[in-house]
C-alpha cells in the first residue's frame, strides 16, 4: 500500500513502496486532490502504453516507479520508470536486432520518450537470481552494484534547478519510491 505523503511534505516517505497498478492509478492519477491535473491521466496512459510495449518482448518482473508523478506536484513533465527484468531473459532477447534495439531504447532514460512522445523517462536492470550471496561471483557483484546504483538512485532528490550543478546535498536519500511486481520473478 502507497503510504501517505505527511503534511507539509511533498514526497513519499523515504523507501521502497510494494504497491499495484491501481492503486497507482487511484494515489497517483484520478484522487480528487488531482483533479485540476492537465498532465496526469496522459502520463499515466503513456507509462501504461510503454509498459505492455515493452511487455511485449520481454517479460518485466518489476517495475520502479518515482520522480515528480509519485508526488504532490499538480503537473508533473512525466513519470520515471526502472523495469527489472530477468538477466538470462535480456541476453536471449538482445539477440535479436529489432528487441534489442528496443531494450537499448528502455535502458536509455529520455530515448524512449524521444522516439514516441511517451511522457516517460525508463531505465532496465537485469535482474540476477543470486542463490547464495556469500558466494558471489563477478557476475553476481556486478548485479548488486547495479541494483543498488539504481536503490540510491530513486531516494535522490534534486535541491537545485536541473540546470545547476549537482551538489552533495543532490546526493542524499530524501524521497520513496514505488515498487510494482509485474509478470513477477521466476
């Protein structure tokens, strides 16, 4: 369940949030503190639409859901978006010239939205099935990196204008994000 944002604050509590679609729709999308919204429903349609497009050649355990939409923001720009897939499942389909070309699209952040007009920003990880993480190998190591790049990644939150430098302060956990399991882990 999506936990409240507090009074006086504009961003999900610091974390990862286990949620589903609609309850995503229902916070996010049609609550009537989001009525007046002019951009929300077509995000929302947009990450919707990307989402079944990507579902289409691949299968997506889950996917991380931030930035300015999981806020009180009236009229987020668009909706960020991390789809982990399974890792054996990306290196059979990267195979293939069209769902890679596609997956480098997803993986890409703004390209997607680039090449569509989509109001998304999306970015992959591999997901690894690590079965005894006392015995890690490189390939293992590589997945934790990657998977907790993106964990401290998704707390960030910007203190200043998109155009200033980044600061130390940029740096730190400040915001939640929300997690949806899609067609699951295997």
């Amino acid at each position: 369940m999506i936990p409240v944002i507090p009074a006086g604050q504009d961003v999900l509590d610091l974390g990862r949030h286990p949620t589903t679609l609609a309850e995503i729709e229902s916070r996010f999308v049609t609550d009537p503190q989001f009525a007046a919204s002019t951009t929300r429903a077509k995000i929302w349609s947009d990450w919707l639409n990307a989402t079944a497009f990507l579902r289409s050649v691949v299968p997506v355990s889950a996917a991380w859901i931030g930035g300015s939409f999981t806020t009180t923001k009236l009229d987020p720009d668009d909706v960020d978006s991390l789809y982990i897939v399974d890792d054996a499942t990306l290196a059979l389909a990267k195979v293939d010239p069209t769902k890679n070309r596609v997956l480098g699209q997803f993986a890409g952040g703004k390209l997607v939205r680039a090449a569509t007009g989509l109001q998304v920003d999306t970015y992959l990880c591999a997901w690894r099935q690590v079965v005894d993480p006392a015995r890690r190998n490189g390939l293992d190591k590589s997945y934790y990196e990657d998977r907790g790049h993106w964990d401290d990644w998704w707390q960030r939150r910007r203190m200043v204008s998109k155009t200033a430098p980044l600061t130390r302060a940029d740096a730190l956990p400040r915001r939640g994000y929300l997690e949806v399991i899609l067609d699951g882990f295997a």
